[in-house]
C-alpha cells in the first residue's frame, strides 16, 4: 500500500531519470558534433597546405581567399549558434529553479491539507462523543436503523423472488403451447379470436392444463413485482431518514466549527489546484525548451545547418577536387600524407554521422517518453489521485506498469483503468455508532451507507422467501 503523494513522487522521480538521461544524450550528441567540426577544421588546413604545394600564386590566393571566406561565415554561424543555445540554457535553468519553487510549495500545501484532515478529524469525534448524548440525534439514528434494516430484508426477498421468476418461469417459456396462449391473453377480457378458433384454443388450453398453469405462472410473475415495488419503496423511506440523519450530523458540524475547517481545506485544495497548474505550464515551456536544446546537441538547428551546409558545398567546388586529384598524381609523399588524412577522415566521419543518427533516434525516443510521463504526472493530479487520502493497493505494480507504458506495451485507457482499481481514500477511523447494527459509518464529513451511499446501492440482510409454483 502506497499514498498517492509516493506514487506522484515515484513518477516525478522517473521524469527526473528521464531528464537526467537526455542531458547525458545530449552531451554525448554535443561530443559527437564537436569532433565532425574539428574534422572539417583539419580538412581546411589539409586543403590549405595543398594549395601551396600544388597551386601557383594566383590560384593559390583565390583558394586561399574563397576557404578563408567559408571559414569564417561558418565561424560566425556557429558563434551564433552557440548564443542561441546558451540563452536556451539560460531558460531551462531559470524554468528548473521555478519548478523546484512550485513543488516546494506544493509540498508545503499538500502538507497543509494533511493537517487540516486531522484537524477536522479530531473534531468530528469530539462532534460524536457529544452527540452520543444527544436525544433527538440518537432516536432518528435508531429510526434509520430500522428502515435501513426492513428495506434490506425486503431488498434480499425481492432479489429472491426474482431469481426464482428466472429460474422457475423458464417451463412455462420454453413450453411453445402455453407461451401462444398466454400472448393471445387466452382467459382474459383482452382475449378476441373468432369462433372457430375460439373453439380450438380452449381444446389446447385442456389439452396442456392451460387454466391452473396460468394462475401458477401470473402468480410467480406477480410476486416479485409486488416485492420489488415494497423494497424500492422501504429504499426511499430509509433514504429519507438518512437524509435526516445527514442533516442533523452537518448541523452538528457546523456548530462544532467544522464547517469553517471544511473551508479551508477547501481553499487549501483549491490553491493546490493552482500549483499544479502553474507546474504543468513550466514542465511544458521545459519539454518544448528541452527539444530545442535536443537540435543544437545534433546540430540540426538552424544555424548548425547552414555552417555544414556551406562547408560542404565548399569542398564541392570543382578547384577543390582538382587538388585532390592532382595530389594522387604527384611524387611528392607530402601529398600522399595529406590526401591520406583527407580519407582517413571521411571515414571517420560517415562514423560519427551514424552514431549521431542513431543516438539522436535514441534522444527523440528519451523526449517522447518524458512528455508522456508529464502526460501521466498532469493527469494523476487532474485525477485528485495525489491527494493525502489517496491510496492504491501495490506500488511495485504501479511501477510495472508505468514502464510498460512507456516502452509501449501498455495501453493508455488499460494502464488508467488498472490505476483506478487500485485506488481507494483513506477515511477517519469511525466514531462511536449511534446505531448498534445501521449500515451508516463516518467518514469524510458526512454519513454514507456502507452499500454505495445515501440513495445508492442495495442492502442485503439475513431472511428467506420462497414461492410455489409450478408447471
């Protein structure tokens, strides 16, 4: 058994895994793009020092010039990539420092709630100790005991009544002779056929004992009619003396001071309510500053793309390739050395270029599954499921499943469903019983039946009908 505070905690802990793991992806993925742009610097001065190998002074100078260009518009990209992203930095860092405020608070109101329930929990028993000596309270908790009891046993009888109608009606159903008749209304005023059929239904009726197996089965269908009709009737009067019940109990609240601490709980959750909005709001500017932050990582922001762009097509350019074929057919082992570096690293570049897709999938996947443990976060507190009164049955479940749903092999609706089954609310321990045996307890502020609650629900007693019949 775990509060629903631990399980929130649980699943912030797991988005805090979650963060964890990107800002490692990331770092890794920022490595990754730091070695491609160091290998492009080297492929730049490979291509300078081959220019003056091979190049004569005019040449040499436009080449120089145009990777001199290149360079320095990629620099300037990247100088401004990297202000974009410091200022991303900036923001997720101020977003982080507001989140860490706002559960603070949120603990502080949470914690604030907790004491308010005890607080109105130690004084409903002071209001039941005093209304123990109460007359009016106590002779209308014994009239509720009553009818809570009579309806109970009416409600058993009539549930009987009717499984025997079931189960005992189904001879005279399956019987196709006795089911034409009695549809024909055959021995009532209803009944209308000319005379020659007349004739032939009253030989049929003869034929199968029509008569006394209709009064058998009028009687097995009348039965429970009448019973359920006294059982729904004895529900509303015993309704209606809880009801009474229930209002002399929130007078008595509301003289005892309760009502005011019910106020305040109430304003307590409401500002609460607030919190958690303003959490949400942070944690989605945080996911959508986190996917940012994801794209300058794999170099797949603006910026970043442009400067690739430009050195690549720089290297395209046809006085470029020249150098690189003219270097393959020189003696010169100097050359060689160069033009061996050159693809030495273009292999390790379509390296990296692999490993930064597959990290960067990696990342996408990481991003996917915190925005749904977000989802699930807001959702929880939407649920009221975070409330001190709230409890579920098996955490290490609820964890079980909360994986299961983010690698996908659990549904969405089946993992809330599973959730709601395991939810209860914890209530204040009953006080003294006005009534020795009623079905009414405290709890929550109010009396509520133990069969679903005032107006709900069936009660279900001791006692036994049984009818005759039969065909």
């Amino acid at each position: 058994m775990i509060t629903g505070r631990q399980a929130l905690g649980s699943i912030e802990s797991s988005l805090a895994s979650e963060r964890a793991e990107i800002d490692q992806m990331e770092a890794r993925l920022r490595g990754l793009l730091g070695d491609e742009e160091g290998l492009r610097k080297e492929d730049l001065e490979d291509f300078r020092r081959l220019a003056k190998l091979r190049l004569d002074e005019l040449l040499e100078g436009r080449v120089f010039g145009e990777i001199e260009r290149v360079e320095r518009q990629a620099v300037t990209l990247l100088a401004e990539r990297d202000q974009a992203k410091a200022k991303v930095d900036e923001e997720l860092a101020g977003i982080e420092r507001e989140l860490t405020s706002l559960k603070a608070q949120r603990d502080a109101k949470s914690d604030s709630i907790d004491g308010l329930e005890a607080e109105i929990g130690r004084a409903e028993d002071a209001t039941r100790t005093r209304l123990e000596q109460d007359r009016e309270y106590s002779a209308q908790a014994e009239a509720a005991r009553k009818l809570d009891i009579q309806a109970a046993n009416a409600e058993e009888k009539a549930s009987q009544s009717e499984g025997e109608l079931s189960a005992k009606g189904a001879a005279y159903e399956s019987n196709a002779l006795f089911m034409y008749l009695w549809n024909r209304k055959y021995r009532t005023a209803e009944y209308s056929a000319f005379p020659l059929f007349r004739w032939l239904d009253g030989r049929v009726a003869r034929l199968i004992g029509y008569d006394d197996a209709r009064a058998n089965f009028s009687r097995l269908r009348e039965i429970p009619k009448r019973l359920r009709e006294h059982a729904d009737r004895l529900d509303s009067e015993a309704d209606a003396e809880d009801q009474r019940l229930m209002d002399l109990w929130q007078k008595a609240r509301q003289a005892d001071g309760i009502g005011a601490l019910d106020a305040k709980k109430e304003a307590a959750e409401g500002e609460l309510e607030e919190i958690d909005a303003a959490i949400d709001a942070a944690t989605a500017r945080q996911n959508a500053l986190l996917e940012e932050r994801a794209s300058f990582a794999a170099g797949e922001d603006q910026n970043s793309k442009a400067a690739i762009d430009l050195l690549a097509e720089e290297f395209r350019q046809a006085d470029l390739a020249k150098l690189l074929r003219d270097a393959q057919e020189t003696l010169r082992t100097e050359d060689d050395r160069i033009v061996s570096n050159l693809v030495a690293r273009r292999r390790e570049q379509q390296q990296i270029d692999a490993s930064r897709v597959q990290l960067k999938e990696a990342l996408d996947r990481r991003i996917q599954r915190l925005n749904e443990l977000g989802s699930v976060a807001s959702e929880f507190k939407r649920r009221r499921y975070a409330q001190s009164d709230s409890r579920f049955r098996d955490g290490v479940l609820i964890s079980m499943m909360l994986r299961d749903l983010l690698e996908g092999s659990l549904a969405r609706d089946t993992f809330w469903g599973e959730l709601n089954r395991q939810h209860s609310r914890r209530r204040p321990a009953p006080g003294p019983d006005m009534r020795p045996r009623g079905p009414i307890v405290f709890g929550g502020g109010s009396p509520s039946r133990r069969s679903g609650g005032f107006g709900g629900g069936r009660r279900s007693s001791g006692g036994g009908f049984r009818t005759g019949g039969g065909f």
